[in-house]
C-alpha cells in the first residue's frame, strides 16, 4: 500500500526494499518473469475496474507497473524505447497509416478532420510518434495546445473525443501485432498530453487523488491480493 501511494503520486511513506532485492530470489529460485508480470498487471487492471476506475486511469496505472518490470525481473541490460520495440520507422509509418483509417471512419471523431489535409496529417503524426515513442526527434510542428485550441473552441474537442483516440490507436497497434504491455505504455504517452491537447490549464491531479486517495488504494490492494 505505501509502495503504490509513492507511485501513483501520493505522500512518500515507502520504506522498503529496492526492487531488484525484493524480487532477486523470485527469479532465481522461482523463475519470476515477463509471463507472470503481464499476469499482475492484468490483475491490477481488473481489480481497479471492478472499483469503478476508469480507463484512463487504469492505463496509467498498469504504465506505472510496468515502468518497474526490469527492476522487478533483475535485467541489467538498458531496455529498448517503445520506437524500438515497435519495430522503428516502418512500424511507426504504417501504424499512422492504419490508425488514421479508423479515424476517418469512426464518426465519433472523423469530423474533426473534415478539412484536414490528410496527407500532411499522417506526416506530422509520424515524426510525433516517434519522438513520443523514443525514438529520433524529427517533429517540428507546432505544440499540442497551439494545435487544437481551434478545435476545442470551435468544434467542442473533449475527452470524450480523446477516449476515442486512444481507444483507436490500441486497436490499430492490437491488429499490427504489438503485445499489450507496449499497447499500454502507447496509450499512457497518449494520455499524458491528454490536458496539452484539450487545453487545460489547471494543473492534473495525481493518479493517487485520482483514484480515492488512501482509502481507494487499501481497497484496491485488499482486492488485487484476494
């Protein structure tokens, strides 16, 4: 409980192990690996789900579990950026490609596109992607919120709008054969420029006030652990 107060962005009251000690013996007695990780954040996604969590949040939860995976399995070796992994510049290209057909065709959202030159909108999203993604920084457009702020006055832009995206986007990444941990962490780089793009100004609350505070996350630990 207090190890995932800290990490959620709660009060730090964690004082325990690292890690990789705390996980050492697992792997080498037990044979702790990726196979048993996909299985708790799984877990810790539906146990958020059954307390009313939203999706958003629960994205951002299982990236917070993941971004502890190599600690957690003992791995040394620097682990490759989601560009990487993705399968780089092909893998980017036509995953934009993709996701930008099931824009079009989702009248959830295809209207924002209305006017849009499309060929120009796949290109700025390629070299987005892949420098959100980790990999080389081409992108010089104009920020997030310069970008939309026409849409959010004129045409109501919203979350509603931005589930869409997202949801689109793991859909797109699901069909291409990416494995669901890298769909998570794509929706979570999503997700973390959610207010650029919806032009808020206040600044987020934490993954922790969101979801409750200490009693949301003692609930969800009892849970998760049953």
């Amino acid at each position: 409980k207090s190890f995932l107060t800290f990490a959620f962005g709660g009060p730090k009251t964690y004082s325990g192990v690292g890690m990789r000690k705390a996980h050492q013996k697992l792997v080498d007695e037990q044979g702790l690996n990726d196979s048993h990780m996909d299985v708790i954040v799984e877990l810790l996604g539906k146990t958020l789900k059954e307390l009313g969590v939203g999706d958003a949040d629960i994205t951002e939860a299982a990236a917070i579990a993941n971004s502890v995976r190599d600690e957690v399995l003992c791995r040394d070796s620097k682990p490759k950026s989601l560009y990487e992994r993705l399968g780089g510049a092909p893998a980017v290209d036509a995953a934009v490609d993709q996701f930008y057909e099931k824009v079009l065709a989702d009248e959830r959202v295809n209207f924002f596109f209305k006017n849009t030159d499309m060929k120009k909108q796949r290109r700025v999203q390629k070299s987005f992607l892949t420098f959100a993604f980790g990999g080389p920084k081409t992108y010089s457009g104009v920020g997030m919120r310069k970008a939309h702020q026409k849409l959010v006055d004129e045409q109501g832009l919203n979350d509603s709008h931005m589930d869409t995206i997202v949801e689109l986007l793991g859909k797109t990444l699901k069909e291409l054969g990416v494995g669901d941990a890298d769909i998570t962490e794509a929706a979570a780089i999503a997700n973390s420029v959610r207010d650029e793009v919806l032009c808020r100004d206040s600044k987020p609350k934490s993954l922790y006030e969101r979801l409750g505070g200490a009693p949301a996350v003692d609930a969800a630990v009892d849970q998760f652990y049953e």
